[in-house]
C-alpha cells in the first residue's frame, strides 16, 4: 500500500516537472528570451537584460566621465534592479550625495542648482556637470 | 570560446588544488568514488583558493593568477611525497550497497532527467550576464572592484565596501568570481556564471554517491532526481545567487559529519568542520551551521556519557578549532573595520526582545506555510516530505540520521529567530527570503527523505 501512494507520488512529480519545464520555456516566454540572447555578444546581452536604451546612456555617460567622477543618477526608480545594473555598469564611477556630475536618463528639462548642461546624448538623457563656485 | 576553454582549465586547475586539500585532509581514512572526488574538490578548490586571496590582502599582494596558483605547489610536493612514501589512495573501493546490473529503462529515464536539468541550467546561466538583484548589486559588484583593481584595494573596507549594500557579506564566490575574471583576462560577467551550475551538478553528485552507499542505483536515482528537478533549486543554480553554494557546503558538512557519526573516522569530522567554516566563508546564515553541526557534534560526544573516548573528546574540539581557524581572517577583518550587518544584530537576540517580537510569529508562519505549498516552486515536495516525517517518525528518531532531522529543525528555528530579530519589516523579509533559506537545508532534507523511506521501497 505504502509502496502505491509512493509510486502515484512519483508519478505526480514527473506530472508536474514535465509541466514546469514547459511553463518555464513557453509560458514565461523564456524561448524568446534565449533565441533573442544566443547569438548576441556580451556588450548586446547587456544591452538587451538592461533595455537597449539605458544600457547606451550608461555607456555614453561612461565614455564622456573621468575616469573616477561621482555622480548621481536620476531618472531610474531608486532601489529597482535597472538602478543596480547602471551602479554595476558605471563602476568605477562612484554614486555620491554631492557628485561631480548629475546623470538624467530621460528628459532633460529640469535644472538642478549649482549644476549646468555638460553633455547631451541624442534623446536618451544627459549628463550636468558641477559649477566651479569662485 | 577561447574565454570558454580558458575557464574550464582555470575550473579544472581550481578542482586539483581542492583534491589536493582533500587529500591532505582526509587521506585514505575516507572511502570516495571519483564522482564524489571530483565534486567535493571543486567545493574545497574555490573555497581555499578565495581565501588566500583574502590573505593577499592582508599582505598588501596584489592578484596575479600565476601568484595565487603557485603556493599550491607546495602542497601538492607535500602530498606527492606522502603519496609515493605511504601508497595512501583518496580513491578506494567505496561502500556500495548492490553491485551494478545493467541499467533499466527506468534508470536512463532518471538519468536522463538528471542530465537534463544540469546542461539546462549550464545554458540557462550561460546565456544571460549577471543580472538578478542581489547578484548583481550585492556580489557581481565587487568581483568587478576586485578584478579592476587587480586585488582586494586597501582602502576597499575603509571607503569602497560601505557603498555597496552588505559589506559584512562573506567573499568566498565574490573572490572565486574574480580570479575566473582574471584567467579570463576579462570581464565576462556571463560565462563566470558557470560557478553556479557546477555546485549544482556537484550537490547533485555528492547526493547520488551518498545514497549508493546503502541503497540501488535506481534508488539513489530517484531522489537525485527528484532534487535535480525541485523548479525553485534548479533556477538558483542559474542566477548568480550564493544559495547553491551555501548549499553545497552546509551539505556535504552534514553527510561527513553523519559518516563520522557512523564510523568516527578523522578524515570525515575535519571535511565537515573544513566545509561547514568555508559555508560561514560564503554566506552568514553557513556560520548557523556552523554553530549548529558545532553543538551537535559536542551534543552526540556527551551523550555517549561513559564511553566517550579521548578521541571523541579531541574530534569535538578539533571541529570547532577548525571553524574558528578558517573563519578567523574574515571576523578580525570585520571587527577590524567595525563592519556589522545592517539587518540583524545579535546583540538582539536575547529573551527579553526575543518575547517583545512573539508578535512576528504569525507573519513568519503564515509566510513559512506559503512557501511549504507552493508547487510552482518545490513540486510536491515539502508536503510529501512532512508526511513521510510524521508517519515514520520513529526512523527519523534513529541513529544517526536523528542528527540530520535536528540540524534541519535547528536551522528553521534559527532562521526563525532571526526573522524575529531583524530590522527589516517582518513581511517584507519573509516574503523575500523564506524560499532561499529553505534551498540551504534542501539536499540535506532530500537526503534525510532517502534514508527514512529506504525500507518502504523495493528498488
């Protein structure tokens, strides 16, 4: 008897991992996911998990800092995964309470004091630069 | 695929310098097959090799790969020596309960799906860079401080690791990351992933060979499947998580320990202390086991009351002596730099407050229970594995396997504890972290399962 309950359990587990590795492929859309990632290059596997256009604002801010800046990044909810990727992306660029530079992903119509327009990058953001103070 | 190839020899070298640990550890008091060999070397090899890098920090070095590989020659003339001199083999005929027949349809079937998950999960890591939260903003993070730096920076605990979430977080993977970065000659946050899928196949592995050594092929099969197959453990094996690892470790501590337990052999209390200290190296929650499997081994020498030998008495400290000695670098470097968690402080954790929080006890419960029935991420398992607890509680309650039972009911009561003395909002938490927690005791849990239902079923 014992034994039959354990072979129905059994039975039921292979039920449900069949279904489960189907969900994870089709249902959750993973196959898409793979078939968009599997030629891609690291650089365009980035691009790709973090949004393309993110990930090209975060290079465009990278290769227009010095190398050592600090900055603050605006634009990207605080505390959501995409606000990490750009901290782990722009490393070794340093985040700071009072940053050299501001980083506006998005638009760039507000002004924030003590800072002016140092670089544009066509529509995705740009980036302000501190004001020397005399 | 020349950063592939070069990562495989940077994995292989890594495994041969933990055989070599393994075998100046354990010698040939211990019975393994090459399966068992090969995965707990792999554990051992990342463990020790993150380690001297933590040293070379100590030591003002930085990182070069030829740096941090030529130390271990030294032990491995140690160990030709021993080798040549006593013939002592790591390799022995290990204690298999049936002797082979040829493998049914059953057999390849399992086989099959255990295969399966582990190439599925080698591609599922592969394809995507590091890009999970906490992988990435709590670990990734700093193996790309490392790799830049070519070192552990001395400023690094001063300044750079308060800037990043959880400076208190252990470094073994974060380490391991980076010396793989640095074979690699590159920051390839995709293929470094690999890490994660072979503790997989290696707990996995470790399983298998634990079971064949009292139950068939087929059996030891099913359940390997069956841990090969819980959704929720086989996706942490993809997403740069230290769940696996941490798993990894605080399992093969507690299968060593369970043979010490059986046998009293040297070589298998001073592998469970090594693998216990080095799951306190890679997570916080592995110094709970570490205490745990501590208090347990001191529990099971006292109680042989009268006939405790001299020797049980020296295995009990030396197990504690060895956490405490591996663990030691990374707590003075902490209290060094008075970097404390900012989650829990265990200066909480005394009766008055615990009783001030009994209000948490519910959510923690509710939570628990959440987690216990959910299929999408353990299949059936947890209920199946409660049932099978109740009904055959008198196997559960014998030796030594009632050592296992324990650590597990320990480890939830801990992980209680700690949700009770946190910061953090009590929902929150659970809601977040439950579902890890319990992947720590998973294989260890898959194991107890094996042994309890060993006579109710005729494979």
């Amino acid at each position: 008897m014992k034994y039959k309950v354990l072979k129905i359990a059994f039975a039921v587990w292979i039920g449900l991992w069949l279904f489960f590795v189907a969900r994870e492929l089709v249902i959750k859309d993973n196959l898409r996911d793979y078939k968009a990632l599997i030629t891609r290059s690291l650089e365009d596997k980035h691009a790709y998990m973090t949004g393309e256009d993110l990930y090209r604002f975060l290079k465009f801010c990278k290769a227009n800092l010095p190398g050592r800046a600090t900055y603050r990044l605006t634009g990207l909810e605080k505390g959501s995964v995409n606000k990490q990727r750009a901290v782990y992306y722009l490393y070794p660029l340093l985040e700071s309470g009072d940053p050299d530079f501001i980083l506006v992903y998005g638009s760039c119509s507000a002004k924030e004091d003590g800072y002016m327009m140092f670089a544009g990058s066509s529509g995705f953001g740009c980036i302000m630069k501190k004001m020397k103070v005399r | 695929m020349v950063e592939l190839i070069i990562i495989l020899i940077s994995i292989t070298a890594v495994t041969f310098i933990g055989c070599n640990v393994l075998y100046l550890i354990a010698g040939k008091s211990l019975k393994l097959k090459l399966g068992e060999i090969v995965a707990v070397s792999y554990g051992l090899g990342l463990g020790f090799l993150s380690l001297e890098m933590l040293l070379f920090y100590f030591a003002g070095w930085a990182f070069t790969v030829e740096g941090i590989l030529s130390p271990w020659l030294l032990l491995l003339a140690v160990n030709a020596v021993r080798y040549f001199r006593g013939r002592s083999r790591l390799m022995e005929p290990a204690l298999v309960a049936a002797p082979s027949r040829k493998p049914g349809l059953i057999d390849v079937f399992l086989a099959g799906g255990i295969v399966f998950e582990v190439i599925y999960a080698v591609f599922r890591a592969l394809i995507k860079p590091i890009e999970s939260y906490d992988a990435i903003a709590i670990y990734a993070i700093r193996s790309k401080i490392f790799f830049l730096a070519k070192a552990i920076p001395q400023d690094y605990f001063a300044a750079i690791a308060r800037l990043f979430p959880h400076a208190d977080y252990p470094l073994n993977i974060q380490l391991s990351e980076t010396f793989l970065y640095m074979s690699m000659g590159s920051l390839n946050d995709a293929l470094v992933k690999v890490i994660f899928p072979f503790f997989f196949a290696a707990i996995l592995c470790m399983l298998y060979f634990a079971l064949r050594r009292f139950a068939s092929r087929t059996y030891a099969l099913v359940f390997t499947f069956i841990l090969a197959t819980i959704p929720h453990f086989n996706n942490y094996a993809t997403n740069a998580y230290l769940e696996v690892p941490l798993a990894f470790y605080i399992f093969v501590s507690g299968l060593f320990l369970l043979r010490w337990l059986e046998d009293g052999s040297s070589g298998a209390i001073i592998l469970s202390a090594v693998a216990a200290s080095l799951a306190g190296w890679t997570k916080n929650e592995g110094l709970m086991y570490c205490v745990i499997y501590t208090g347990l081994v001191f529990i099971f020498v006292i109680s042989k009351g009268k006939k405790t030998s001299k020797k049980d008495i020296l295995h009990a400290f030396l197990y504690s002596g060895i956490i405490v000695l591996v663990s030691l670098p990374w707590t003075l470097l902490k209290a060094g730099w008075h970097i404390a968690n900012d989650e829990i402080a265990l200066a909480n954790l005394n009766p008055a407050n615990l009783v001030r929080q009994l209000h948490k006890l519910g959510t923690i419960t509710y939570e628990f229970q959440k987690q216990l029935f959910g299929p999408k991420k353990w299949n059936i398992f947890w209920p199946a594995f409660i049932v099978v607890m109740l009904l055959n509680y008198k196997k559960t309650l014998e030796m030594p396997v009632r050592y296992a039972a324990a650590a597990i009911f320990l480890a939830l009561s801990g992980y209680v504890v700690f949700y009770m003395i946190s910061y953090l909002d009590v929902v929150f938490f659970t809601s977040k972290t439950w579902a890890r927690f319990m992947l720590d005791f998973l294989p260890l849990a898959v194991y107890l399962l094996a042994v309890v239902l060993k006579e109710d079923v005729k494979c």
